[in-house]
C-alpha cells in the first residue's frame, strides 16, 4: 500500500490530522501500516496501544524492525482474525481506492473498531476535471502521480461520492477535513472541487 517518505510535508500532515482524531491511550489498528511510522508515532506521542496489517514483506520487516505489532495479510480477504470491537480506532490512509471491495473493507473496520478513520484521495478536484475536458487524458496530480497503466487505484471518487456510500451504508460522518494545497480546511467552501484529498472519520449511526 502507498506510503509516503517521512520527510514529505504531505506525511507529516495527513499523519497529524489523524493522530488529532485520536484520544490517548486509545486501541488502533492500521490498515495498510507501510513501514509502521503512524504506528511508531500513535504509541510513543499520545500513548497507543498498536496493531497494524500490511501486505507487502519488505514494510513488514521494516515495521516489525521498529518494535510494532504487524500482521501480515491482504486487506481484500477482509479482517476476520480481529474480534468484533477490539479497537476504538481503524485507520485507513489513502488506500481504500486500491483495495477490491472498499465497501466490504468498510464494514469490515466498523466491526472491528469503534470509530473509522479514513484518508481517501478526491477525483472531484477541478485540475482532475480540466486534465479530462482539454486534453482527454487520464489525469495525474500530485496525489495521483501514476500514469494509467501503473496506477495502484482501482477505484475513483469523490468526496461526493463517499457521502453517499456512508449514507447507504447508514454510517455517520463524525468529521470531514478536506486537504487543500496542503491544509487542513475543514468546512471549506466548494470542497469537492478544490481538496485534493479528505479525511473522514466515521462511525455507526
């Protein structure tokens, strides 16, 4: 799954809104951990006990070097090792749009946990709209920067979109913080045009 380095200001920002939806001393799982650097933060600043879940060997290593709890496993055949609310926190960041079945991978994280916390990229974004309209293209952003054929993304949406999967879903939208030119902008204006990415926590209605 896609992580970023740890000096990109965009890590550094998407680790802090997401650490900022966290009480302390809280039970969090994370999805698609990488190399456990959200992971080794969440414990060692605000006190979490810890689990994450990657897929790829290499980051396991990696994150397992640094003393986390990792398991290794492929998020498309769903979380049914993780007993039913053995954590206050799931998180999922930026990469609900690369799995198989997002929708199941949802549930699958409000069974788990209390709370979701979910980061997901917005093809909503005006440059996506302009890249398609002149130039007929599949557009590349600075949160998409893959050409068509290597892009690890299954699925595209928008922050609309998401809206009302968790309304259908009859999930409730705890908070919505849209990412603009690389702030946090909560309740901005026209958001599903201008964030490049949101950050959603969510819970059962």
């Amino acid at each position: 799954m896609r992580r970023y380095s740890v000096l990109d200001p965009t890590a550094a920002l998407t680790d802090r809104l997401i650490m900022n939806q966290i009480g302390e001393s809280s039970r969090v799982i994370d999805l698609g951990c990488g190399d456990g650097r959200l992971l080794c933060r969440l414990r060692d600043e605000i006190g979490c006990t810890v689990q994450g879940i990657e897929l790829d060997h290499r980051e396991v290593i990696e994150a397992i070097s640094k003393g986390m709890p990792v398991i290794q496993s492929d998020l498309d055949r769903g979380l049914k090792e993780i007993p039913e609310q053995s954590f206050d926190y799931a998180v999922l960041s930026q990469t609900l749009q690369q799995v198989r079945h997002p929708q199941e991978l949802l549930g699958e994280m409000l069974r788990v946990a209390k709370r979701a916390v979910i980061l997901v990229p917005n093809y909503g974004h005006w440059w996506i709209r302009v890249q398609i309209l002149l130039h007929g293209r599949a557009p590349i952003t600075g949160s998409l920067p893959y050409d068509w054929y290597n892009t690890p993304n299954l699925h595209f949406l928008s922050m609309i979109d998401f809206r009302e999967l968790c309304e259908q879903m009859k999930f409730k939208i705890v908070v919505e913080i849209p990412i603009i030119r690389g702030k946090a902008a909560e309740g901005a204006w026209a958001a599903n045009v201008r964030a490049d990415n949101a950050l959603y926590v969510l819970e059962h209605a």
